[in-house]
C-alpha cells in the first residue's frame, strides 16, 4: 500500500502546483497519477483481503478434516 500512498501523494502535489503555476498539463499529469495511486492502494487492499480469507478457507478446511476424522 505504501507505493500507492506515495504515488497518490505525489500526483496531488503535482496537481496542486499546476493549479497554482496555471499549467494544465501538470494538472491532468497530477490527476492521472493521482488515480493511478488510489488503484493500486485499492488493489493491495483487496489482496490483503483475499489472503485473510484463504487463511480463513484454510482453517476450515483444518476443522473438516478433523471433524471427519474423529468419526
């Protein structure tokens, strides 16, 4: 997540100064950036949440092993 952070971070800034330098092109470069931060926080989120629930698949299927086993 920490990459897409600083990417977001980044392109803001860039944004913001082509506001105040009035360089709309440093805009749309900041924006562009900007979102391409935010995608790949999104992303890691969602694989962060994917593996919670492999781990979670996981201990189930440990449960039905064991509860099959003790029959």
């Amino acid at each position: 997540m920490f990459m897409g952070a600083f990417e977001k971070a980044k392109g803001e800034i860039k944004e913001t100064v082509g506001r105040i330098t009035d360089d709309p092109d440093l805009q749309r470069e900041g924006s562009a950036q900007s979102d391409k931060g935010e995608a790949e926080m999104d992303a890691a989120k969602a694989r962060a949440q994917a593996e919670a629930h492999e781990a979670k698949a996981k201990v189930k299927e440990a449960e039905q092993e064991m509860a099959e086993r003790t029959k």
